[in-house]
C-alpha cells in the first residue's frame, strides 16, 4: 500500500508524472483530417480489386496496384503526402463509391483535387456529366468546356484523373468513336468497365469503324450521340446514321438538347 | 535546498525553452500552415492528449478529444489572418480548445445518463516506459501512485480539475492557465491551493479515500467495525 504523504513538491512532481504518450493514432488521424495525410482501403470494382485513398477533404486517389504497398509508394511518389492503410473504407463512403459506380449520379462524393490545374477539374467534372453507359469523344468535353481546340489536352487530363470509375474517364472515346486509352490498365480495362455499365463496346467499335459517328430519327429529326438514350431508343427502320454533323444538318436535322452532339475537327 | 532550486531552474529552462519554439512555430504556421501544422502535431499532441485524458479518465475519448482539439485549431488558423495566427500562443490556446471539447463530452455523457450512475471510468492509461533509475518495485508503486493520483483527479471538481491539470499535469504558467481557462489570475491561483489540498487529504488519509474498488470499498465498510473492536 502506497500509504506516502506527499508533500507539495512532492505532489507537484507526482502530478507532472501523470504526462502520457499520445497513442500514434492521434497525431496521424489530425493530420488525415486536416488532408495533410491519407488513408486507404481495398475496394471492389468491374476490374476487380482497387484501392481508393481519402482524407478530410475527399476521396483523392483510386487505383489499381498488386499490393498495398505498392499502391502506398506510388502514392506518396504522385501526391507527395504520408499515407497508411486503414483497416476498411468508411461505410458510408465505401456505399457512395459502389453506388456511383453502380450508375447512380445523385450521390455525393466528395473529391480532394488540390494541386490539380482548373483545366483539368473542370475537364474531370464535365465527365462527371456523361451519364451511366454512355460515352462522348474527347472532342465533346473540349467543345463543352469552352476549349473546342483542346482535344490533345482534354485526353491528357483524363489520363491523369486521379479518382478513375468515380470520375468516369472511361466514358470518354476518340473522336473517331474507337475506343481509346484507359488509365486504370488500356483499351481492355475500358471495353470491361463500359460493358459492367451495360454497353455493347463491340457494337460502338463497328459502329465507329463504319464511320456512323451521329445518330438520327427520321420522325423527329434530331441527330444524337449514337449511345445517347434517347438515339437508343430509335426503332431500327426510323434509325438513320450520318458521318458528320454537317451532314446531318443538311438533312435537316437539328443537335438533340440531352446529348448535345459536337462537330469534330478531323 | 540547493536540489531543489537547481531542478527549478532546469524546468523554467525546458519550459523557456518550449515556449520560444512556439513562438518560432507560430510564425512558421502563419507562413505556410500545411507545411508547419504537422510540427504542431508532433510538440503538442502529447500534451494534449494528457490533458484530455486526466479530464475525462478514459482513453477512447481522449483519443478523439486530442485528435479533434488538433484538427479544429488547423481549421480555426486556415480562417484566420496571417498575423493572427503569428500572435497565437499555442500552448494555452490549445489547451483551451481541448479543454472545452472535453467539457461537451463529458457534458454529453451526463446527459445521456443519471449522474449518480456517472462512476467515471477509470482508465488511467499508464504504458510508461519503465523508469530507469528504479528497480522494479519502485516502478509497481510508482504506478500505483500515479493511478491513485489520476482517481483522485477525477474526484475533484470540474472547474478545480481542469485547473490542476493545465497548471500542474501540463506545466502552464498560472497566467497561461488563466488565459487557457478565461478566468482570472487570483481564481485559478485559489483552484490550484484547492486542489492540491483536497489530493493531499486523499493521499495523507488513505481510509478516507473514496472507495474505487470491491477490495476497497469492503475495507472502507470494515474499518468503523475493526475500530469499534480496537
């Protein structure tokens, strides 16, 4: 039994002996929110197991990598910041993605995109646009965010999107309708994640390749983008494909207002 | 007392020492907060969390009052001016942001039940490393002192808790306690004589000391009885 009478000094030294260690949690967790660090969790995909890293300010890196390791070191080679792995995605989070991935815009996600340029989040947040199942050339993104002449660089800033699936960089195209580069593994990896999305990407591709790159109806004379939902639901024998837009507005037929279809430069 | 004075001298010298830093790390923040804020983390995040923990006895929550307390100072200095953020002195100011998140916690828990249910949980959190200078039984009785100290800490009164704990837990002058704790000078001064008074007791009388456990609280019911045989 600790029968000791304390005096003040002695009090006052038993007092500051009561000091403790913060767990490592503390710290780290300040930092995570403050999005000075991040953790990460594995999650499900249409390509099978990915990573996706957070922090207090968003969901900032989602990725493919063999391991949890070498998702950490790419990170901290791309983003510069600590990253340690958590023991899941938080739940709430963890249904946000696979609902978005599942086709349902309406949720919210928050996305940490600091250091980026505005040209590429605003190139990113216009495919946020391009709905479930559907696809748009690289030329339409550039045509809708007022840089009509910036298709090689729209290209470029989806292949940096640091968030793929969520940001559906995979429902942009080539302009020539054929299918395009992919980040999260090429041509392949994007055939896979727009078919789990309900496309029939051989069918894109012939379409592509036969150079129908517009869609019409004959009853309504409005000219799509041919994966539009509205060009799908054309009857074949009302269907009527065009090459260009020009083609199609000789025709007579006027740009549908859902899809809005762009002329493409070559 | 030469002792004495000497260790005296060596604290105002760790405590100088300490507090020119943060002079130095609040102009850092103001100049560039992402880059300095994990510098803050690191110098500050201990003491934080002991303070948390000596409030409120239970590690989990302390956790998540340090945590918090860190990451809303990072957001208040993302509000304010850069020279705001230069003046800030960081260790009474910290420590007042987590000593009123602590507070609404603890506020919070009474709410959701009876206070006379309200045994506070004891969890006096103590994976120090192993002091050493002694031996092994010193250390099993240092750490029960400190256990003992850190139950009766919970015993004393919010406003007379809290100001033992900046002053002499964390090491705040009595004018940075003052300032933690938006009272004046004489009043903490007062709640410091208090507190220390009312450990003292605790300690000097170990009978008197309220029952903690099943042992003890059957010692305690024993005693009148063992002095009536007396």
């Amino acid at each position: 039994m600790t029968t000791m009478t304390l005096g003040d000094a002695g009090l006052e030294a038993a007092l500051r002996d009561l000091r403790v260690a913060a767990p490592p949690a503390v710290g780290f967790g300040a930092l995570v929110d403050a999005g000075l660090a991040d953790r990460y969790a594995p999650i499900e995909t249409p390509l099978g197991q990915a990573f996706v890293a957070w922090n207090g300010r968003g969901v900032s890196w989602i990725g493919r990598a063999d391991d949890g390791a070498a998702f950490e070191a790419r990170f901290r080679a791309d983003v510069g910041r600590d990253i340690a792995a958590a023991d899941e995605v938080p739940e709430r989070l963890g249904r946000a993605i696979g609902s978005r991935i599942a086709g349902n815009r309406r949720v919210r996600i928050k996305l940490d995109l600091r250091g980026h340029t505005t040209f590429e989040v605003a190139v990113w947040m216009k495919a946020l646009e391009i709905p479930h199942g559907e696809v748009r050339p690289y030329g339409w993104i550039a045509a809708e965010i007022g840089k009509p002449k910036a298709v090689r660089a729209v290209g470029t800033a989806l292949a940096h999107n640091p968030v793929p699936l969520v940001v559906p960089c995979h429902r942009v195209v080539r302009s020539d309708g054929m299918i395009g580069q992919y980040s999260m593994g090429g041509p392949d990896a994007k055939r896979r994640v727009l078919s789990s999305e309900g496309l029939d990407t051989r069918w894109l591709e012939e379409e592509a390749a036969a150079g129908h790159r517009f869609t019409g109806s004959d009853t309504t004379h409005i000219v799509c983008n041919p994966t539009c939902r509205d060009a799908r639901r054309v009857t074949p024998q009302h269907r009527v494909t065009f090459p260009s837009l020009v083609a199609a507005s000789s025709a007579g037929y006027r740009p549908c207002l859902h899809c809005r279809p762009v002329s493409l430069a070559a | 007392m030469a002792g004495t004075t000497a260790a005296t001298d060596s604290l105002s010298v760790v405590l100088n020492r300490s507090m020119d830093t943060d002079v130095a790390l609040a102009k850092r923040l103001a100049k560039d907060l992402d880059a300095a804020f994990p510098v803050l983390v690191d110098a500050h995040q201990d003491r934080l969390y002991t303070i948390a923990l000596r409030l409120l006895g239970d590690r989990r929550d302390a956790e998540e009052v340090a945590q918090d307390a860190l990451v809303r100072a990072f957001r208040a200095m993302r509000g304010y001016q850069r020279e705001r953020v230069a003046a800030l002195r960081l260790r009474p100011w910290l420590a007042s942001i987590a000593v009123n998140l602590a507070r609404n916690r603890r506020r919070r828990a009474e709410d959701r039940q009876p206070p006379n249910q309200l045994e506070p949980m004891l969890d006096t959190g103590f994976d120090l490393p192993a002091d050493l200078r002694s031996g092994p039984e010193r250390r099993a009785d240092r750490r029960e002192t400190q256990r003992e100290l850190a139950e009766a800490l919970l015993r004393l009164t919010p406003a007379v808790r809290t100001a033992i704990v900046l002053r002499h837990v964390d090491g705040l002058s009595v004018a940075e306690t003052a300032e933690a704790l938006g009272r004046p000078e004489g009043t903490i001064k007062a709640q410091v004589h208090r507190g220390l008074r009312e450990l003292r007791i605790t300690f000097e009388t170990p009978a008197l000391r309220p029952p903690t456990t099943p042992a003890r609280a059957r010692a305690a019911r024993l005693l009148p009885a063992l002095e009536a045989i007396r």
